[in-house]
C-alpha cells in the first residue's frame, strides 16, 4: 500500500497552491471519518481523498483524465486510480462511481467546499458549526454558487446516507483538522 508521506509528496509535486492544499485535506479527513464509521479501511479511503485532485493545478482541461498517469509514478493500486477518476463523473470524465468510497468521495468532494466558505463567514470559523448552519448557506444559491448542491443531494441518493449525516461528519471531521486547513 502507498504511505501517505509518498501520496503527499507526490500531490506536493503537482500541486502549489495553499488552497488547493486545504481542500485535499478536508476530502481526505472526510473520507478518513467515513471509512472509520464504515469499518472500512481509513488509511485507503484517506489516501484517494487526498490525491482526487491531482491533476487539477497542472491539466485543469484533462481533469480526472491525466490523474492516472501522474498516479502511476507512486504506483497507486488501479482501484484507487479508478476511485479518483470517478469523481469527475458526468463533469468531467465517464468514469461512474460504483463502490462504497467512489460513491462517498463523489457526494464530500462538493460538500467539504460548501462547509469550507460557511466556515470562512463565520468568526468562530469550525468552531461549533451546527448542520443547520450550513445547511442555511445551502438553500442561500448566491453563497458559494460554485458548489454543486444538486451533486451533492445525487450524491447522497447514490450512498444513501441523508444530508444531515453527510453534513455532521464532515464538519466533525474538518473541525478536526481546522488548524492545518486554516479554520
Ligand atoms: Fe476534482
Ligand atoms: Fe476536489
């Protein structure tokens, strides 16, 4: 298995910006927080969570096309890979999420964003964020308009864990890492 200080590495060769940075590490803390609720294996779940947007930064116009190739350096497992691409599902590429963490990473890619800049507007920033909180920024379309909350609502369909849930364990799980990702 690829250690996370090889996964990281590699991410930091592709990727420069602080950003860029903070959001990989909201969709791996998410994805650690579900793999542990799951029984599933945290350390896998957290290192695709990590690299899903690899090839982002460098090849924006071949996103989740390009990732394989750059992937293969650290010779990621192809369930990985594939995990990483289907992200981009219906977006970007065809690669459709079909396993438990392709389906999950599918559905928090979005919502780690939408918690994010509900994070940024308040002074408290993660600090005791509430589901109802962030889900008030939901219904506002102007705030954060680039969040996709019609993916995210597909999303949990394609889980089937309810909004609510999705909401509290993502927001547990940046709370816990809101000094590294600057929140
Ligand atoms: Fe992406
Ligand atoms: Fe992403």
């Amino acid at each position: 298995m690829v250690t996370r200080e090889k996964a990281l590495e590699l991410f930091k060769k592709y990727n420069k910006s602080e950003s860029l940075y903070h959001h990989a590490l909201c969709v791996e803390a998410t994805m650690r927080a579900f793999a542990r609720k799951k029984g599933e294996d945290e350390e896998y779940w957290g290192i695709v969570g990590l690299l899903h947007d690899i090839d982002w930064e460098m090849f924006p116009s071949e996103h989740c096309k390009k990732a394989p190739e750059l992937l293969k350096e650290i010779d990621l497992p192809d369930d990985q890979i594939h995990a990483i691409c289907s992200h981009g599902y219906q977006v970007c590429c065809d690669v459709e999420p079909t396993r438990e963490m392709e389906k999950v990473l599918y559905t928090i890619d979005e919502l780690t964003g939408l918690v994010y800049a509900t994070a940024l507007m308040r002074p408290e920033h993660m600090n005791g964020m509430s589901v109802k909180s962030v889900k008030k920024k939901w219904k506002s379309s102007g705030f954060a308009a680039g969040v996709n909350r019609e993916l995210i609502q597909k999303g949990s369909e394609m889980c089937g864990i309810e909004i609510p849930e999705l909401i509290q364990t993502t927001i547990d799980a940046m709370t816990e890492i809101s000094a590294e990702i600057g929140l």
